[in-house]
C-alpha cells in the first residue's frame, strides 16, 4: 500500500535516536524503515511527522504523511 496523505502506521527505526511526537521522519537505511530527521534535513526528504514515540530498535509508528 502508498499513502499520499493522511494517518498511518510505519515501521521505524531509533537509529538516528530516539522518535518522540512531533520529529520529522525519513527514509532509514533499514529497508521499508523511516527514522527521526536530523537537523539539517534537505527539502523532500521528508516523510512526515510522528504522531507516537519509539525509544530504541525497531518498531511502528503512527505517522502524518505530508509534502514538505
């Protein structure tokens, strides 16, 4: 399934730290897998914003896909 827009889960990865509310996710180098957003994130390359935390490894999170 491809979400354009709207609520949906996503697996993820703490890789680049932990995921709160709100941080802005993209594209983790674990395959299918999206991770909390560095500081210097270039235009496109995100893929929305974490509605609900994950603290380490992998797992599902709930995601506000946007264009940003």
């Amino acid at each position: 399934p491809l979400a354009v827009v709207g609520v949906v889960p996503v697996k993820a990865s703490a890789e680049n730290g932990a995921i709160r509310p709100g941080d802005l996710l993209v594209a983790s180098s674990t395959a299918g897998h999206a991770m909390r957003a560095g500081s210097r994130t270039p235009a496109g390359a995100v893929l929305g914003k974490a509605l609900t935390g994950l603290a380490d490894g992998t797992g599902t999170v709930t995601l506000l896909v946007m264009v940003r």
